[in-house]
C-alpha cells in the first residue's frame, strides 16, 4: 500500500533543508548512484527516498552519455535551435528512443580569429529515467546535473593553468573501456571525441595514447594528462609513455569524487558547461521582496487561525463550566414558561448558534488561506509584473478572499498600456480566469504612472509549480 503524499508543512520543512544543506556531489553510472567511496551503487529513486531534503551536484558517466560537436557555420543561434537540430541527429542515429532522451547543450563564444563552437549531450539508459521527477517528488535540491568529464577538465584547468594555456593540450578521461578525448588550444576546448578501448587494459589504453599523439603532430606527450577510473591492472606494472601523465589511480573501481570538485564556484573560461538543468536563470530583484511577504501572509494567517482556536477552546470551556452549575443547582419550582419567556430563550439558543458559526466560518476561512498555493500564486504575479515593457510593474496590495476565491491586484504602471498587456497575460496563465481591469487612474501625489487595479478569479489547482522546466526531462 502506497504511504500517505507529505503535508504541506512538510515539504515545506524539506525544501528549507535542501536550500541550507551543503551540497554532496554524487557520480551517476548504468548500474546506479555511487554516493560515498567504497560504496555499492544503488538506485537513483532509493537514494533520493532516504535523503530527501539535500542538495546535489549530479555527476555523468560517460557510458551514459552521447555526444555530439556541431560543424562550425551551421545557422544555430539559440539553445532551442540547437537542441532541436540535436534531437533530430540523434534520432536518426539512434532511432525512435531517442526523441525521449534528455539533452545538454553547450556553447563557446566567437573569438578574435576563432569561430563559434557548440555541442550537445543525450543522457539514456534505465538508471537516468525520470531523474528530474524523483528528485522533485523528494525536495531533493539539484544544483548541476552535467558529465564527469566537464568537471575533471574545469579542476584540472584550475589546478594547471600552465598546462591548460599552451598552444596544445589533451584531457584523456577514462572510464573503463570508454575513453573520452577533450583537445585544448592556447586554454580553449578545440576538440571532443569519445573513443572505445577493445578491452579497458593498460596496453590498449597506451597503444591508443600513441595512436592519438601521431595523429595530432603538434602535441607533445608532455601535454597529455590522463585520468578517471576502471581498468583492470595498476598502472604501475605498464608505463604509459615517459612524459604522460597520469592523475589518480586508473586502477580503482569507482572515481574519486573528491578530485572532481570544483576548485572555485567562477567558472572556467573557454571550457564547455554542458548542464541538463540548462542555463542558470537570473534572480529577479523582486524574488527576496516577494518572499518576505508570503511569509508575513502565512505567519499572519497562522496568528489569526491561533486566536480563533484559542476563542473556541475559550468558549467551549465556559459552556462546559455553565453546564456542570447547572446540573449541581436543583431547579427551583417555578411557574409555566410564558410565550415571551419561551421566544426569549429560543432567541438566546439561536443567538449561541449564529456565534458559534460565525467563529467556526473564520476558522475555515483562515485554514484555507493556509492551504492556499502561494508560492506559485506569487511568482506567477511576479514573472507577469517583471515581464513587462519598457520598465516592470510596481506592486503596491495583493488581497485574496479564499472561499470566493477572488484575488485583487493593486499596482503602478509606466502608462495606460501596461495594465491592459498584464490583464492579457494572466488571462492566458494556467489558474487564472476572468481577469478584469477594474480601475485605472493617474497616480496620487508623490507618485508617477498610473494606478491600476485588477480582479480575478482563482482555480489553485490549475496554477503552474514554481521552477519550470529547464530542459526536456524523461518521461
């Protein structure tokens, strides 16, 4: 039998955990989560059970991945561009299934004499379905979600800048048989290919070193780092070349995941970030404002619904001690209720009744408010506001009465035409319906723009989740 869905309250306590945890980086590969060294794999969804509330950076294993350099000169401007001519490469290499995998892409500027270079990466197999909605079903906070071989390659740049600015350079990242092969000129990637050993031995691996290094003239093996994991004798008994070298053991049967931390939060330049949570988006200057006043809603709302209960438990009490009096004090004999006597205690019962109602419908009122969405309320009012041009909407009130389910918007605008767009676009936001402009005039005295006020009504749980989709996620 499946468990209960968590309160609101609680999830609410998971993602407070996940935004304040330090986050641990864990190395995802086809047989599943290596989370600690030393550790057996396991299932992404089992780690994500037990951990909930944490925050990630997902590592790849490059048997998990595809990839795909773009020839320079093709019309790619823009990310949805380059996925959607990535998705249709993969198709036809890969077939049907690959219309469902997810995709990265990567990008690097044009530069004086270089030209743009651009790239993208299919994430498959069983042990990456559904990683985005089993993480978010477990307020499971996912910082990076990229290859392995893109954080070696940023930790060894800033561990060797000498190594990285020389005219030639190579990153050979080895992950058992498969070998990825990253080029760097003068500290920019120039080159990335993933190879295939016939066996993950150190003999394969130096013949393919000496196959490469013939191939490229200009490189010398002095520019060659070699590093990752799973081959199958120590690399001491075979030398790799006599000026190759080598970081780690090449030997060990999982990565070391402290080598693949990032030397510094700024990244790299000239290096690709291929990230399957895409591009990270700029915090709008309204987010921290905007946050400040749910909580004070939400802590107003839990004070009043206090008070209520208090009142309650406050009145039941009296009604109870006003019962007992009664039952210990004998009735004194008295005469036959009159007409008006009988409709004065009848009023009196129906006065309680109405009383009673009354403090129950402001118990229920305050309940709903609690349980009202009000994150994504909020941000879609606020993406709505910041949208607009030329200048973003200044909001002065927001009122909402839950059991009509009506909101009211109070705001200032830039001129006339800005109201009329914002009452368009929260018209053809999910939950939103009946958006009117119910007022517009010039603004009071130490104000400029014009007032506005708007009004519609609210189906909660048609309201789109806050987050958003980044990039296209498994089904």
């Amino acid at each position: 039998m499946n468990s209960a869905p968590p309160s609101f309250l609680s999830r609410m306590r998971r993602r407070l955990r996940a935004r304040l945890a330090r986050p641990q980086t864990l190395f995802l590969t086809p047989e599943g989560l290596l989370a600690r060294p030393g550790g057996k794999a396991e299932a992404w969804a089992d780690w994500c059970r037990k951990q909930n509330g944490s925050a990630v950076r997902l590592l790849l294993s490059s048997r998990l991945l595809h990839e795909l350099v773009c020839q320079p000169g093709l019309p790619l401007a823009d990310e949805a561009q380059l996925l959607a001519y990535a998705r249709q490469q993969f198709g036809q290499y890969f077939g049907a299934a690959a219309k469902a995998w997810s995709l990265a892409s990567w990008r690097l500027a044009a530069e004086p004499g270089r030209v743009e270079q651009c790239g993208a990466l299919a994430l498959h197999g069983p042990a990456a379905q559904g990683w985005r909605e089993v993480a978010a079903e477990h307020e499971v906070r996912l910082l990076q979600v990229q290859p392995a071989w893109a954080a070696a390659l940023q930790r060894l740049v800033g561990e060797e800048p000498e190594w990285a600015a020389a005219e030639q350079a190579a990153l050979v990242w080895l992950e058992g048989a498969v070998v990825t092969w990253l080029s760097l000129t003068a500290g920019r990637l120039s080159g990335l290919r993933q190879l295939r050993l016939q066996e993950a031995s150190v003999e394969t691996l130096a013949e393919l070193l000496q196959e490469q290094l013939a191939l490229q003239p200009g490189l010398a093996a002095a520019q060659v780092r070699v590093a990752g994991y799973g081959l199958q004798v120590a690399v001491a008994s075979v030398k790799l070349g006599p000026a190759i070298h080598v970081h780690g053991r090449l030997d060990a049967p999982e990565p070391d995941l402290a080598a693949l931390e990032p030397v510094s939060a700024k990244p790299m330049p000239g290096l690709p970030r291929p990230d399957f949570l895409g591009a990270p988006r700029l915090r709008s200057p309204l987010a921290w404002p905007l946050a400040a006043t749910s909580l004070l809603v939400l802590a107003t709302a839990g004070w009043t619904a206090w008070e209520a209960q208090q009142e309650r438990a406050q009145g039941q009490q009296q009604l109870a001690d006003l019962q007992a009096r009664l039952r210990a004090k004998p009735a004194p004999a008295r005469a036959p209720a009159t007409l008006p006597a009988l409709a004065a205690q009848a009023g009196g019962r129906d006065s309680a009744r109405k009383l009673e109602a009354e403090r129950l419908r402001a118990a229920a009122e305050v309940q709903a408010l609690l349980r009202q969405p009000w994150e994504s309320l909020l941000v879609q009012v606020e993406q709505a506001g910041a949208a607009m041009q030329p200048a973003p909407l200044a909001w002065l009130a927001l009122d909402l009465n839950s059991a009509r389910q009506e909101l009211r918007l109070e705001g200032l605008a830039a001129d006339k035409l800005a109201p009329l767009q914002l009452v368009d676009r929260l018209a053809a936001q999910g939950g939103f319906r009946s958006v009117i402009l119910s007022r517009l005039q010039n603004a009071e005295q130490g104000l400029s723009g014009q007032r506005f006020e708007l009004n519609a009504k609210l189906q909660p749980e048609l309201l789109r989740p806050p987050g958003g989709a980044m990039a296209e996620a498994r089904p």
